[in-house]
C-alpha cells in the first residue's frame, strides 16, 4: 500500500465547474499568465485563500471552495515546497507543464470539503456536494 499525502486547492466557481466536468479527476490546465499550480498543504491556509480571496472576487464568482485530494507521497518529492508568508502559508509549486502528468496521479477523486460565500453571491448555495 502506497503512503500518499493530503493536499488541497481553493477555487472558486468556474474552476469547480471544470473539475466537475473532469469528473472530480483532475484540475483544469492553467492559463498562460499562470506558469505555476499550486496546492496547498494544510486546510487552515486553504481555507483561509477560499473565505478571503475567492468569496469577495467576482473573477471567483464570489465563491471559494476548498478541494482536498491525494497524491503518493514519494511522486510530491519532485516538487519544491514554499513558504509564502506566515509557516501556515505552505505550497507545492508544480510548473504547469507538469499539471497533466500532476493530474494523472491523484488518487480518487477531488473532494469538496468546504464552500465560502461572499457577500454578492447570488446564486445556489448547494451547487456541489460536501464530503466529509
């Protein structure tokens, strides 16, 4: 049995969209501005990027959700591990390049465990299921 680690990504509406479509299998392909993905290694820091971020921006449809998914630990070894602010603040930087080959590795699905809803949100609060 493979050891595998715990990482989470903040999205807002149309990037929960696009992993729904992918069937909660993977994380859509980065836009050319954005050379780098970068989940998170702790859900306080994801959180955190989800309720201050995402919900108050229209470009996230004022919406964040936390997503959590896993990957082999000994594949996470590749990547570079960054602090980018306080120690909560923890990233893996995977190249874009790299996210298709990221993708393939998860193992399950993409969960949504938390949602956060800015004050201009408008829409349905239901729009995809929790887990636990």
């Amino acid at each position: 049995m493979q050891t595998v680690r715990t990482l989470f990504r903040p999205v807002g509406l149309r990037e929960m969209q696009l992993i729904a479509e992918a069937g909660y299998k993977a994380f859509p392909p980065r836009l050319p501005e954005q050379p780098i993905f970068y989940p998170v290694t702790n859900l306080q820091y994801a959180e955190s990027i989800a309720r201050e971020w995402n919900a108050p921006d229209p470009r996230c449809g004022h919406v964040g959700f936390v997503t959590a998914f896993e990957l082999p630990l000994n594949y996470l070894h590749e990547f570079e591990e960054r602090i980018v602010g306080s120690a909560i603040c923890s990233e893996l930087w995977v190249p874009a390049e790299k996210l298709p080959e990221f993708n393939a590795q998860i193992c399950g699905q993409i969960r949504v465990i938390r949602a956060f809803y800015g004050d201009s949100y408008a829409g349905p609060r239901e729009l995809f299921a929790l887990s636990a």
